[in-house]
C-alpha cells in the first residue's frame, strides 16, 4: 500500500537535492545560506516525525534565522535567454504535456485508483489518494519532460532548485499558514472571536450570519495570508455554532463556500506572498503589488456572489 509516508519521502529527497545542487553552485554568493536552508526543509520532510513537537520548533526557527539574516541568494542559470527563448519555440505547445500529465494522475488516481486493491491490500492509503496521485503525477511529469525534451537526468532538479530560489521563503508560506491556523484553533481564537461577534453583531438571522462568516473569512485570510490558517478560526467562532448549529445549515455548503470566501481574500493580500508577491517576481513586474491590483476586482464580486450563494443554497 502507498501511504502518505511516501510523499514526504519523495519531497525530503528532492529538498535535499536542492540543498547539495546549492552547495555546489558557485555562482550563487549566498549559497551556503542556500544550501542550509533547503537542508532544514528537506530534515522536515524526513524526520520530522522523530524530532517531535520542540525539535521541529527550533528547526523553523532555525529556517527563519537564515532567511532573517540576509535571504537566500540565487546563481546564474545555464544557458543564455536566447537559447531558452529558441527552445520554447521549436517546442511550442508540446511543453504543456507534461504539465497536462499532472492533474490527468491526480484525476485518475483520485476517482479510478483509490478503491483499487491488491490481494487484501488497498493501493493507496485511505483519505490520501488525491496527494499521493498529486506526487505521483509530478514524477510522472519529469518523465515526461526528460523522454520529450531530450534533456540530461539533472536538468528538473537544477531547474526545480532555481525556481525555489527565485521563491525564496514564500514557498514554505501554504504548510506554515495552514499549521498557524490549527494553533489558533486549539488556542481558542475561534471562540473569542465568536464571542466578539456577538457582542457587536446581531446574530438573530440568517443574512447576518452568513455576511459576518463569508467577509470574516476573507479579512481573516487577508491578515493570516492563507485561508486554510482562517477556515479553523471563523468555522469555529461563527461557522459552527451560528449557521450550521443554530441556523441548521448544510455543513458541506458552508464550509466549501467558507473557503471559497477565504479564496477571495487571498486574491487581496500580500500576506499571500506565494500567489500574488512571487509571480510579480517571477515575471519581473516593476510593481510587486500589480497582481494584487489586477484581482481585487474580480474578488469583490466574488465575495458578494459567495454570501449570495450560501444564503441561497445552505438554508433549502
């Protein structure tokens, strides 16, 4: 049976990659800080569940002293701009296959693979199948790009290593956010903020409910940076105890729309510094903000249309 395990094993090696790559890269000024802090993730990956609660602790600490101290660094890519801009255009639209070979697994392997069974034994883990197909998706995309580009066996981790480097820190936002939010769950945020709701809203209908969890959920993102860190909070303060327990209200359809409201406000903050800083970067924008820019008016709308939807669809 392919478990969970096997994912974090295969991110731990390729993070590890990453980190012996840097080392080795001496266009890179900073790569020893490089090197350090892809080693850190990639000790993460492998033994964080060894190392425990304290010793995963002081490892992100550890991560974060790097980054504070001066950032990671980033060398010089092989090959010349030209020689990439003319690849691109003897390949054209075929470099999109291996990127097409990605959701392609995760779909086969979510709907077609996840009841399949050897002898006693199911193929995958239960509750998992979507992210081990997601991993086995992306080796399968490498296989792909290597047989169709005709390229060496190092070519994806160099390139792999140069796009994390371009990233920088923000790649470890999405799983530090995510784990920010369980905190403040067993912390007890979702309570207080439940209770200072109530304080000053009227929680006596239904429209009310819905408009305080839908822009609760997108301004809690906004500050948090991620709405898998808010959905914890604001399901628990508002979500939980106000539309589904006193209102009655379809689990499913609150919580799914819940996190398409969060999603708005992602498309907002900064704080999302994976989704709207980096690709500014990635893209050489002279406005860091200008994708921020470009989305707030796409996302307005859809937070109305969201509260709409709930109120609709979660109280038939």
């Amino acid at each position: 049976m392919i478990k969970l395990g096997f994912v974090y094993l295969l991110a731990g090696l390729v993070f590890a990659a990453f980190a012996v790559l840097s080392a080795r890269d001496a266009t890179n000024p900073k790569r020893w800080m490089n090197t350090g802090f892809w080693g850190l993730f990639a000790v993460s990956f492998l033994v964080g569940d060894w190392l425990g609660d304290l010793g995963n602790g002081v490892l992100v600490l550890c991560m974060a002293l790097i980054s504070g101290l001066g950032g990671l660094g980033r060398g010089e890519p092989d090959g010349s701009p030209e020689a990439r801009k003319l690849s691109a255009e003897r390949w054209g639209n075929r470099l999109f296959i291996p990127a097409l070979v990605i959701p392609a697994t995760v779909l086969i392997g979510t709907l077609g693979l996840q009841h399949v069974s050897i002898g006693d034994l199911p193929l995958f883990q239960a509750k998992q199948a979507t992210l081990i197909s997601l991993a086995l998706g992306a080796v399968l995309a490498v296989i792909t790009a290597l047989i169709l580009l005709r390229q060496p066996v190092i070519s994806p981790l160099q390139e792999g290593r140069r796009l994390m480097d371009t990233v920088g820190w923000a790649a470890l936002l999405p799983q530090m956010l995510a784990a920010l939010g369980a905190v403040f769950a067993l912390a007890g945020v979702g309570k207080v903020v439940g209770d200072l709701v109530t304080a000053w809203i009227p929680m006596d209908g239904h429209l009310a409910a819905v408009a305080v969890y839908c822009l609760g959920m997108a301004l809690f993102t906004i500050v948090m940076g991620n709405a898998f860190a808010a959905f914890p909070v604001m399901t628990a303060g508002v979500g939980l105890p106000f539309l589904i327990v006193k209102f009655g209200g379809d689990p499913a359809v609150v919580c799914a729309i819940g996190m398409l409201s969060g999603f708005c406000g992602t498309l907002m903050t900064p704080l999302a510094a994976n989704f709207n800083i980096v690709p500014a970067a990635l893209l050489e924008l002279k406005d860091r903000h200008a994708v921020i820019r470009a989305q707030i008016p796409t996302a307005a709308p859809l937070l109305l249309a969201n509260m709409v939807l709930m109120y609709v669809l979660a109280f038939r």
